[in-house]
C-alpha cells in the first residue's frame, strides 16, 4: 500500500504531471512535490492537473530534504529532478551539482528514513553513449562502448551508480531505475524537441542515425505503476520501433543543411548562445550514430506496452507545434540569422 509519495522536479513538464496522476489516485493519502520553483500554473504545463499535491520548496543539495521526508512519513520517492541541459541563467557546474549531489543528498536521507520502502529513479538511455561500435539494440545488462566524460550522460552514470550503491545497503527497500528514450509529446521543451523546431535543420555529413522517443503519456503510466507497484530493477523504456533522422525531418517538412561534425558544433555552440538549442557532444554523437534500446525486460515486467511507438509520439509533437510541411525560412537567412545574432553574446 502506498500512502505518502514524495516527486522532485514538479516544477518541470513530467514531473508535475506524475505528481498530478498520483494526487488523483484515491489510494494514496499524500503526494508531496519538492523543488527549488513552483510548479507550473498553466493546464499545459500540468499545472492544472497537481490537485491536492503539497508543494515544498526545498533543494535537493541541502540536508532539508531529509526533514521534509521524516516530517511527511514518506514511503515512496519518485525522483524525477535530473536536468538534461544547463539551464540560461546557470552553466555546466550547477547542472552537475543539482544532478549529483541532489541525488546523493536525496538518497542519503531515504537511507537514514524509518518509512522509505520503495525509491523510483529516472535516468537515461544517454548513459549507453552513441558510436560507431554500439551494438544495434543496447539491453539493460550492455556497457557503453565509449564512458560518457561530460554532460548529462555522465551525470546519470554516476547517478545510477549512488543508486545502487543505495540498493545495497538497503535490500528491504524497491529500488527501480527507469532509462527512458528521449521524451516527445505536446508539452515537452528539450534540446531535442528544441533541434526539431528550428526552421532549417543542419545534419552530420554523412550519417542518419537511428532514434527513440518515448511520449510523455507512456512515460508518465510507467512511473505511475512504478510508485504504486514493487518492480525493482533497471529498464529501458521507449516506444515501439525506430526512426532515421531523415525521416523524422521529412515528416516535419523541414529542409537540411549536411554539414561536417566540426561545422555542427560551430553552429550549436551560436545557436545556444541565442537561446535556441543546445548541441553538446553527447548530443552531437546521437546526431551522428544514434541509439536504441531494447524494452523487452520492462514490457513483460508490467505486461504493458506503450500506447504509443516512436512513429507515433514524433508525429504527436509535429501535430502540437503545426510543424507538418510548414513553410521554412531559406538557408542563407536562416544562417545568417543565426550567424547575426550569434556575434551579439
């Protein structure tokens, strides 16, 4: 029986959108969601959708979180707070230390709690990394062929690990690690769904990688049942089926601009500068050799299977921002709007 769940991160899309599904679920007395901002206020934001959540401002970084938990008699710990990308107002360091040291704060006060009895963590399908040498479906048991050295994939590498080292020294407690594909859907704002907006889109010469998404619907029903069920373990979850690059850009009716790697991080590193997108080298590389993931082990411990396939949740995201075959500004103007603005940081 679950009876008080604690969620981190209701400030951002899912996280208050889980917090909303478990709010609304009469068998649980309490949901309480952690963050260093309010959660959102706008129905899109699932704002509308949090119903009786019990906001605390907290950071994960400080021991507070640790009475917040005691105080609440918390039972389950959704953590949803890890943050792909540096936010505008912060750079890398920060990331990292909300990520990390949230993360081990976090757990350190689960381990010291009397009434914590199941911990669901988000990570990351990123922490297999993206090569040449990848194998063509990476299993939850796989190694990365390349360790990530920075960014957010090395963040939930060592997240994962704090994870289990956590599991260790408490068995009594169910421990889940969900490696979710990239997120796609109408609300979701990541440097992917970010890359798919722009008006033109500049590719790796020479490569079309193969991508993943899950759709937040399918993401939000897995951590649902996580915090409601003993399912312990590490999954990967995405949806059904894969997509090429190319694919993904005809359907958005976009036109591409090939452009050797060197060139794309140039042009990543001025369009971040502008507030468009962030191309950091983890994403550079799934831009040049992909992923995927095999979700066998998580289809057969729910018996589920995601409502929608990799197709389908791309094609929701293209429908909610009117993207399907929507006129693009030129290359040169779209480059020389980049270029322009590039040059006033």
């Amino acid at each position: 029986m679950t009876h008080t769940v604690l969620v981190t991160g209701v400030s951002r899309h899912i996280g208050a959108r889980v917090a909303g599904v478990l709010a609304a679920d009469p068998a649980i007395d309490r949901v309480v969601g952690v963050d260093t901002m309010p959660p959102p206020a706008s129905a899109r934001d699932g704002g509308a959708a949090l119903g009786r959540t019990e906001f605390v401002r907290v950071d994960l970084r400080s021991p507070d979180i640790a009475q917040v938990i005691a105080a609440a008699d918390v039972d389950t710990v959704v953590h949803l707070s890890l943050v792909s990308a540096p936010s505008k107002g912060a750079g890398r360091p920060v990331m990292k230390e909300h990520n990390v040291i949230g993360t081990m704060q976090l757990l350190a006060a689960c381990q010291r709690s009397a009434t914590v009895s199941r911990v669901v963590v988000r990570s990351t399908t990123a922490v297999y990394g993206s090569s040449s040498h990848d194998p063509a479906m990476f299993t939850e048991d796989a190694e990365p062929a390349e360790a990530a050295t920075s960014g957010y994939a090395k963040d939930a590498t060592e997240v994962e690990a704090y994870v289990r080292g956590f599991a260790r020294r408490r068995p009594d407690v169910t421990v889940s690690t969900l490696r979710f594909a990239n997120f796609m859907g109408p609300g979701i704002d990541s440097p992917l769904t970010r890359y798919f907006s722009q008006p033109v889109l500049p590719t790796v010469l020479g490569f079309d990688p193969r991508l993943q998404f899950v759709h937040e619907d399918d993401a939000v029903e897995v951590l649902r049942r996580m915090a409601v069920e003993h399912h312990p373990g590490t999954f990967n979850v995405a949806g059904d089926g894969v997509m090429l690059l190319s694919q993904c850009v005809r359907r958005g009716g976009r036109p591409v601009v090939p452009v050797p790697s060197t060139a794309f991080r140039v042009l990543g590193d001025l369009a971040r500068g502008v507030g468009r997108v962030d191309f950091s080298p983890e994403q550079i590389a799934l831009m040049s050799y992909g992923r995927a993931v095999d979700t066998r082990r998580l289809a057969a411990e729910l018996g589920w299977r995601p409502k929608f396939g990799t197709v389908a949740a791309f094609e929701d995201f293209l429908n909610s921002r009117g993207l399907f075959g929507e006129t693009s500004l030129p290359v040169i103007d779209w480059l020389s709007t980049v270029l322009g603005r590039g040059g006033e940081r």
